[in-house]
C-alpha cells in the first residue's frame, strides 16, 4: 500500500517494504508502480531485522561490497536523484528487506 503527503510543492511517497536479490534491480523494479522520472530524493533504509547488508548503487553495484554503498540492518541513505531508474540495489542473498521512499 503506497502512502502519500504532500508537503508545499513536494510529495512524499512511501512503498510496500521490498526484498533486495542477488541480482542488481532498480528502485523502478522494486517499487512496481513504475518508473518515476520527477524524484527530487529517494530514501532507502535496510530493514532492522536483516541479518546481513544490501549494496545501493548503479547497475553495476555488487554484492560482495566493492561497489556501492553498504546498509546494515536499520541504515538509511537519501540520494538526491531525478529517476528511479538510475539507482540499482543488490544484496548477497534474498531475505534483506528494504523500506523505499521517493520525494517528488
């Protein structure tokens, strides 16, 4: 269930929790509403109950965290981009959950 706020000129909208993979997939793929073209922000927090990390980056991002950014369990990062498609994430297995919010 997607929550949404609009807040002055921007809105904030929250996705159902994702499970990262071993293969890359782009915050497109994981909020499966679509690609959003007009994103001032995107927030990616690790779940707190992950019991090993999720890689953020771009297509190429790896799992065995040489490339990318690495999350552990509760971590959050806020990327200021303008599409969804240009920011990929990996985990190096597929119980890692993922909380996805996109400010437009």
């Amino acid at each position: 269930v997607n929550a949404t706020i609009g807040i002055g000129s921007s809105t904030f909208t929250t996705y159902a929790q994702d499970t990262a993979t071993a293969t890359a997939q782009t915050i497109t793929t994981l909020i499966a509403t679509g690609r959003v073209e007009t994103c001032k922000q995107i927030i990616i927090q690790a779940d707190f109950d992950n019991a090993s990390f999720i890689m953020i980056g771009d297509a190429q991002v790896s799992t065995d965290d040489t490339e990318g950014i690495r999350l552990q369990a509760g971590d959050m990062l806020t990327l200021p981009v303008s599409d969804t498609d240009d920011v990929s994430v990996r985990a190096p297995d597929t119980s890692q959950k993922l909380n996805i919010s996109i400010i437009t």
